[in-house]
C-alpha cells in the first residue's frame, strides 16, 4: 500500500467525521419505507470495568454516583469517538451523570451503510437496555443524545426506524451534519480515490488478511505488556487506566481497513445518500421532542438545514452556542492525562498562561452545553409529568 494512502488516513477520518459509520450485520426489515427491526432476548448482566464505567452488553454505562436517576441517556458520538465514545466524550457524560442522566454510551464501526449501522446501534442498545432498568429503575425515560455523526445516527434512526425505535422522550442533536462524502473529504474524487485504487488489488492478497491479523494482535500485545510493566498497584492504578484508555482508542484503527476497501472497491456514497435521509427526516421523523444544537465556530455543522427538514414537527427548539465541533470532546484539565500532556510542553508562563485561557474557554462552552441539555431535558420531564395528571 503506498505510503502516502497511510498519510492520508487522518485527514480521511477527520473529514468522515460526521458520515462514516459502520455496522454489524444488519436484522432489519423494511416495511412501507420504515425500517422494522427483528428484537432478541437480552443477555446477562452488566460487568463493571471500574469505579462507575460498566459495561453492559457492549454498551458503557455510567451511573449517576450521587444523584438520584431521573432519565436514561442514550449517547451516540462522533467517528473519532464512535469505537469508545466514555473514553473521549468521558467529561461531557460525567456532567451530564453528575445531574441524575443514567449514560448508556453506545459504540459502533465505521462503514457506509448507515441503515446497517443503525441497526447495529439499535440491537446493542436494546441488549444493555433491560439491565439497566433493573439496577436504575425501569420507568426512567429515555433521552436519545448524539454529536456530528451520532447525531445523524439519531435522526436515522428517529426517521428510518421509527417503528422500532425506543421510546424515548426526546433528542439532542449536536452539531448534526449530512455531507455528501465528497463534500466532506475534501479532495476526495481527485485525490483519495486514485490514491486508494491499489488497496483493491492488494486486500485480495493471501497475506493481506494475516497481515492486518497479525498488526491487531501485535497492538494489542504491546498494550498487555504495557500493563504488565506499569503493574497494579494502587501508586500506578492511574497509569493503568490511561493504558485502557489507550487500548479503547486504538480499537479505530481496526476499522480502517474495510474503509479503504469500500473506497477501493467504488463506493463513493453513503447509503441511504444525504437527500434521501433528508426527504425521511420531512416525513417519517419521529420524536415528540428535538433540541438542535449548534456551536458558533463550526464549518462543518449542518444544523439550520436540519431545523428546515423539521419545520412544522412538534417541539423542535434550537439552541445555538459558543465554541467548535470539538467542544463536547473537551478533555477535563485537572486529569492525570491533561497534566501529563502539560508536562510535555514547552515551559514558559506566557505559553502555560495561553493553554490556561483556551482550556477554561473550553471548559466554559462544554459547561454551558451540558446545563443547557439538562434544562431542556428537565422541562421536557416536567411536561410530560404535567400532561399525564
């Protein structure tokens, strides 16, 4: 594979960031337009992976620690995130959890069959689901939130599968986007697509699938030894979770290869394409409540177009903020993570002073997201609550 196809993996995914998804294989039926979904019988129950995060059936749960629950929170991000959303999102969702939102963070592949994708999302969650009323309280409602490409992932779902759909109360949608993929890659026709044309040829190889095979499990054994260095004891238990973080990122990388292979092969578009999901989102959407959020720095943001597919639907209201696409990514800057990174760059206190500023700016429009979501979702309670007196 030519080295500069690798160079151009960063950009690819960058600009994928509000398209590319992926998918297990798919259980769905159409009906008269609308996606019906085949339901199974859930599995066992959640087994924690640390003091809060649980996983459950595939999905990360996050349990309010002091509050008592008052809702469900169904969390879809963005394609960087998408393998390990309580990893990247981790200081947006302990917000939110830390107002009384039980956190289902729901991950998923990168492909281009949003329909497959869907589904996927939809089956982990309705495995996770049943235990987590057990333990949290199985007349908490729900609340669907997504950020770029969870947010679309949401408006599928809200439109496409409104049949089968959980019965959720509302939905967030931050920073939504719809992009035609050359639209998003820049560069895509001319560039990425000549680039990748020898990956076709070369994922046909007999070694090229021991070859991936052997460079996951490689990533994967230096991660174990990495732990096995660091050790267990509470002076490096610290470390020892920055390493899972580690190992819960790098799990992208192994979504990489059927991308270029779909690029390779031809595909050029996402299914169903932009203007479909947009004609279904004017007819089919489904969600008696839907908060559009947007951020003022945000070039890729397609919300307006999304509030004009909505037009004339019940409770939709709009919500416009300060601060970038990446602003619910933010990381918390009192982490050991954040202070390590610190530690790494230059020393001078104009340059500390600089990093200061941008960190609480950061902070200040994430803050600002998270009390702005728990106010619309505590209204929408409210409501609701008063509707069925």
């Amino acid at each position: 594979m030519p080295a500069r196809s690798i160079a151009l993996l960063a950009g690819l995914l960058a600009a994928c960031a509000c398209a590319a998804h992926g998918a297990v294989a798919p259980s769905a039926r159409a009906r008269g337009g609308v996606r019906v979904r085949m339901r199974r019988a859930p599995r066992a129950a959640c087994r924690a992976l640390a003091v809060v995060w649980e996983e459950c059936d595939g999905c990360q749960v996050l349990r309010p620690s002091t509050a008592e629950p008052r809702a469900i929170v169904h969390f879809l991000g963005g394609v960087f995130a998408s393998p390990s959303p309580q990893v990247l999102y981790r200081h947006m969702l302990q917000r939110l959890a830390s107002k009384g939102y039980v956190i289902v963070a729901n991950p998923y592949a990168v492909d281009f069959d949003y329909l497959a994708t869907a589904d996927s999302i939809l089956e982990r969650y309705e495995m996770a689901l049943p235990e987590v009323q057990r333990r949290c309280g199985a007349e908490l409602p729900q609340f669907a939130v997504g950020h770029s490409l969870g947010a679309l992932m949401h408006t599928t779902i809200g439109s496409l599968f409104a049949e089968s759909m959980p019965r959720y109360a509302g939905a967030a949608l931050i920073a939504h986007n719809n992009k035609q993929l050359r639209d998003a890659v820049p560069g895509f026709e001319d560039i990425v697509v000549p680039t990748l044309a020898p990956y076709s040829e070369i994922s046909r190889l007999p070694s090229y699938r021991a070859f991936i095979d052997s460079a996951s499990a490689l990533r994967k054994s230096s991660i174990a030894l990495a732990r096995d260095v660091v050790g267990t004891s509470p002076a490096t238990a610290a470390y020892a979770a920055i390493l899972d973080d580690v190992a819960e990122i790098s799990s992208l990388v192994d979504q990489v290869p059927s991308l270029f292979e779909g690029i390779a092969a031809g595909q050029r578009e996402f299914t169903p394409t932009p203007d479909e999901l947009r004609r279904a989102l004017r007819t089919s959407y489904a969600l008696p409540r839907t908060l559009v959020a947007s951020f003022s720095q945000d070039s890729i943001d397609e919300s307006d177009a999304l509030e004009a597919c909505l037009q004339g639907k019940p409770g939709v209201e709009r919500l416009r903020l300060g601060g970038t696409h990446l602003t619910p990514l933010a990381p918390d800057p009192t982490s050991l993570p954040a202070s390590l990174l610190r530690q790494t760059l230059p020393a001078s206190a104009q340059f500390d002073d600089l990093v200061s500023t941008v960190q609480a700016s950061a902070m200040r429009d994430l803050d600002t997201l998270v009390d702005q979501i728990d106010e619309w979702a505590r209204r929408v309670l409210r409501e609701n609550a008063a509707a069925q007196r």
